[in-house]
C-alpha cells in the first residue's frame, strides 16, 4: 500500500495522528482551514517540517475552500481568494507537498453564469496562481465539486494550458453530482489527473464513509488505475477522518490489487 494518503486536518495533526500514518505507511495530504490559516505559527509548520523529513512521508496539500472563488463577481472575493490559495502554494513548498489540490469556486447551479464567464473574471488570478505554482515547482489539481460533467474542468485547463495543472477525480462528488458513466470522466481527463480523492456516500450528502459503506461502483476507477503505468498513477488519497473507516478502506484497495 506504499503511497497512499490521508487527509488530515490541522485539529487532527498530533503526535498520535501522525504516529497512526506512519504505522500504516500512510502519507499526508495537509489541510488547513481559513480559521487555522489565521492563528497557526510559522514555527508550528516548521514542526511538520521536520516531521515530515523524519518520517519519510511525501505529502500533498489540500488548500482552503470555503467561501472561496477565484472567478467571484466581486472582485475583493478574487483577492482574498488568491491570497489563501498563495498561503497553500508557499506552506506546500515548505511541506515538500507537490500537489496542491483546490476548488475552483464556481458555481453549476442550474440559471448560473457559464463557465466563459467565470474564466474571464478567473484569468488574471488564475494565471498568477499558476505561475506562482510553477516557480515553486508545484502542481495544482482543480477538484470536481459540483461537476455533473466533466465540460467545465476541461475548458479550464484548456484556458490555463499550462504543464503543472491538472486534476483532482473526487468520487464522492462525482457519485452525489454527476449521471454519466465514470469511464467518460476517465476518457476525457484521465491523462491529467494527478489524484484521486476516495470516499463513499449514498447519492444524498457528501458523508465521508469507508469505501464500501455507500453505493459507489469503484469497478471503473479500479480498471482505470491498474491499467497505468507505474510513472502515470494518481495519488490516492482517502478522505474518511475516522481511523477504523480508514482501515476498512485500506483493506478493500488491497484486496482489489492496489
């Protein structure tokens, strides 16, 4: 099971999470709140620093999301926005995370603006994110969130064509959102995806489970994953807070080759 991750949130980054990862030979994937952005010390994330170096890990990072859209109508929304997203950029490389995983921000809701116009809102704050990624030689996956498609995602990285953007296949999202087969999400943005974030849910709400606990059909995924090669494989990320859902779901992927 060498290389798969947890997401651990700040309140959760103790002595005993950590110890559980390692014991597990699991890895990191960060993530702080705007809330903990606004109150942790420089000298704490030198601690995870360290940890990081003497464990062995190789960590990604999740950015902060809420409330977040780089793409807003209101341009002090774009700011702020950027500013969070820069904060994740700058401790990822402290980290030695290589991926940063972010939310996009823009709305699917039925009536919404299209995709057109939240790019050209997005484009000047995009263009600076991603090329401040790129002086830190980081990589960012843009997650489907409410995605019933993959349209929008594609016509993003269309408009940034840039070498270190990419994707972050959330399945559980994808379960709650999305109608279409999941070997078309595969098909069309299968050469840039960079993760994958695993969880399960019954359609209703985005519940976090252990992977078998809901009705998602992880047959394609599976299929898709096996069938790269080594230097093409996302990450895997487990995105479960409860330690026993984390095992359960370790022991499922392992009985499935992975």
């Amino acid at each position: 099971m060498t290389g798969l991750h947890v997401n651990i949130a700040y309140p959760r980054m103790t002595a005993e999470g950590f110890a559980f990862l390692a014991q597990q030979d699991l890895h990191p994937e960060f993530y702080f709140c705007g809330d903990s952005i606004d109150t942790i010390e420089r000298d704490v994330i030198e601690g995870f620093k360290k940890l990081v170096e003497t464990k062995n890990f190789r960590s990604t990072l999740h950015a902060p999301f809420y409330d977040l859209n780089i793409g807003s109508r209101d341009r002090s929304i774009r700011i702020a926005s950027l500013e969070r997203l820069f904060w994740a950029l700058e401790t990822a490389a402290i980290l030695g995370s290589k991926i940063v995983v972010v939310h996009p921000g823009y709305s699917v809701a039925p009536g919404d603006t299209d995709i057109d116009s939240w790019l050209k809102r997005a484009e000047l704050f995009l263009n600076k994110l991603i090329e401040h990624a790129a002086s830190l030689k980081i990589k960012i996956a843009f997650e489907n969130i409410y995605d019933n498609k993959p349209d929008y995602l594609c016509k993003l990285l269309q408009n940034t064509d840039a070498s270190n953007t990419g994707i972050c296949f959330d399945v559980g999202h994808y379960n709650i959102f999305s109608q279409i087969p999941m070997n078309e999400w595969f098909a069309r943005l299968g050469s840039r995806i960079y993760e994958c974030h695993l969880h399960d849910n019954d359609k209703s709400t985005d519940q976090h489970k252990a992977m078998g606990d809901g009705n998602i059909d992880y047959r394609p995924l599976i299929e898709w994953y096996n069938s790269l090669p080594a230097e093409q494989k996302p990450v895997l990320t487990l995105e479960q807070p409860d330690k026993n859902h984390i095992l359960k779901s370790i022991n499922l992927l392992r009985s499935w080759g992975i």
